[in-house]
C-alpha cells in the first residue's frame, strides 16, 4: 500500500508560514486604523484572505504531495484577493503606499515559497 509518511513536518520551521503570520498580523495593525471603521466589508475581507493564506499554507504543509498542491493554491488564490482589497483601500485613501510596503514585500516574499514548492510538486509528478 502506498500511504503517507507518518511524519509531520514541524510548521514553524517553513518559512513562508512564518511570512504569512507577519502578513496577517501587518493587516490587523491596518485595519484596527479609525478610518477602517466605515469600511466594514473592506477590512473584514482583508482580514479573511490574510489569515486564509496562513491557514492554507499550514495545512498544505501537514499533508502530503497531492493535496499540498491544493492547498498552496488556495494561499495564492487569498494572497490575489488580498491584494485586490489593498489596492481598493489604496484607492480610497484608507491606507497610505507607506504603510503597504512592509504588506507588499510579505506578499511577494509568500507568492515566491509558494510558486518554488509548486513548482517542486509538479516536477515529482511528472516523473
């Protein structure tokens, strides 16, 4: 039987999952500004796409290779919304391109792990 590895990989160690706690906490400081008070949907949807990019990238990497590869995808998928909302409060001047910096380096920083560990998975695959 082909089952998988009864070792799970310590989390903590991954850096793109450390990344995506700095992003998530980065998001919390911005969102906790007065200005956010009205934009209810806005800061909640920022909110849920930078923890959903965490919680994916802990999951994807608890479990083994095929279903990784879903889970990564669904971190990226969250870290694209994430940054829809960022340029959508940008526009409105809610948040000033000073305060994003720091988000848009974590957000890079995450997409780029993640695109190698993929791009890892696929190569395992077709061989």
């Amino acid at each position: 039987m082909d089952l998988p590895s009864p070792y799970t990989p310590d989390v903590k160690n991954f850096d793109a999952y450390n990344q995506a706690l700095l992003l998530v906490e980065k998001v919390y400081e911005i969102t906790k500004e007065q200005l956010f008070c009205r934009e209810g949907l806005l800061k909640n949807g920022l909110r849920k796409n930078a923890t959903s990019c965490a919680a994916n990238i802990a999951e994807a990497h608890q479990l083994y290779v095929p279903v990784t590869f879903h889970f990564f995808n669904n971190a990226l998928q969250a870290l694209n919304g994430l940054d829809s909302l960022l340029d959508t409060s940008l526009s409105k001047g809610i948040v000033s391109k000073k305060n994003l910096k720091d988000i848009k380096q974590l957000r890079v920083s995450i997409r780029n792990i993640l695109s190698k560990r993929m791009a890892n998975i696929r190569r395992k695959r077709v061989s």
